[in-house]
C-alpha cells in the first residue's frame, strides 16, 4: 500500500538547492553501484532464469531496506523527510500537537508576521523546491508552526492594528489583493509612524514567527551540509 503524502511547495536558495540536489545525485549512485556490485557477486554463470530473478528481487529487497533505515539516503523526498525529523528534534518539536482551530491552517496568503523580505528572484529565495513529505510528518510540521507562532502572530496582529504595515508592505498586499495603490497608500499615510522602538518589538516579535518553510529550509540546509560532511569524511 503507497504511503499518502502531503506537498510542500517551498521557496529556497540556488546553493542550498544545489547541494540537496547533488546529495541525493551521489546517494542514487551509490546504490546503483552498490546493486551492481551484488549482482557481480550472486548472478553465476548457467544459473536458471528463475534463480537469476530471485536473486535480483533479493537485492531489490536488500536495498529497500537499506534505504529505509538509512543506509542509503534513496530519493530526495527521502532524504528531506529525514531530516525534517531531525529538526524537529534538534528543535524540541518532534512531539504530538493539538488541532488549531478549524480553518486557520487553509486561510490564504502569508503567516502573520511573515515579512516578504526575500522575494523569488529578488536576491533572496530565488529558486522553488516541492517535497512531498509522510502524512503525519507533514501535518505535525504544520501543527508546529502554528502553535509555536501563535502569541506572536496575535501580539503582530496587534501591532499592525495600531502603527500599521507601512507603506512598502500595504502596496504589496495592494498588488496581491488587486486593490489600487492609490487606497493603499491613503490608508498607510493616515496611521502614524512607528517609532524605533516599535520597530524594534515588531521586529523581535517577526523572529518568533515560525513557519513550514522556515522548518523545510532548515532541513534541505541540514542536508546538504550532511552530504558534504560524508563527502569529506570519504
């Protein structure tokens, strides 16, 4: 029975993409040597074709299983899905997480308190990666996310109730709304400038907004440093 998985679509960086992409180059071919090899090894000359295809589905099953448990990192779903697990365990999120409410999970656009800091193609993020992780490894990210964000998504809230999102940000949501600029603009020229100070909570409180790519990110980072560390050690 397939295992049901959930589609992560995430916004990385070129070398981070290309070093996860080069790890999971290096494990294909590892194995593809690995299985060379024991075919070199167990296939005799003369032997029947049924014990030939014996000995070849034994192989296959050998190395599922090293893929399962590690010994072989298999392919790059695999090797993300590892180590999501393993930052949520380095995180101290690796547990069970309630329910949020209904609906907040779907609702669209940005996490409160996600700043568009580093748009595609914009310096930052400028290349995508679609993950499809385990089921129950996608929904606990996600439950993750949400309750570690939510008092500073709330106190953000808040914050944007009082001083606003300035004029940069209220144009942005403008062009993604399809509300004209011009109203945009009206509606941030009426509140009144933050201070530094202000600023400065708005800003910690940014910090402690987590997010499902902020966890994946880490993880295709975790990764790629990984493959490059056993490179290294070889």
């Amino acid at each position: 029975m397939a295992m049901v998985r959930m589609k992560f679509h995430v916004a990385v960086t070129e070398e981070s993409l290309a070093r996860l992409n080069k790890h999971a180059q290096d494990e294909r071919d590892r194995e593809h040597a690995w299985i060379a090899e024991r075919r070199r090894e167990l296939l005799e000359p003369g032997m029947s074709r049924r014990a030939a295809a014996a000995v070849r589905r034994d192989i296959r099953v050998q190395a599922a299983q090293m893929r399962r448990t590690g010994e072989f990192g298999g392919t790059r779903d695999d090797i993300v899905t590892r180590a999501v697990r393993e930052e949520l365990q380095v995180r101290g999120l690796d547990h069970e997480w309630p329910e949020p409410p209904e609906g907040e999970l779907e609702a669209p656009g940005r996490r409160w308190g996600t700043p568009p800091s580093q748009p595609m193609g914009g310096g930052g993020y400028t290349h995508r990666l679609s993950v499809n992780l385990p089921l129950p490894l996608g929904d606990t990210i996600r439950r993750a996310a949400y309750w570690t964000s939510k008092d500073a998504a709330e106190a953000l809230q808040d914050w944007a109730d009082r001083w606003g999102d300035g004029i940069d940000v209220a144009i942005r949501e403008a062009e993604r709304s399809g509300v004209p600029a011009e109203l945009a603009l009206l509606a941030a020229a009426g509140r009144p400038s933050a201070p530094q100070s202000a600023l400065e909570v708005r800003d910690a409180l940014r910090r402690r907004v987590l997010t499902t790519g902020d966890l994946i990110r880490a993880a295709v980072d975790r990764a790629g440093t990984a493959g490059q560390r056993e490179l290294l050690d070889c």
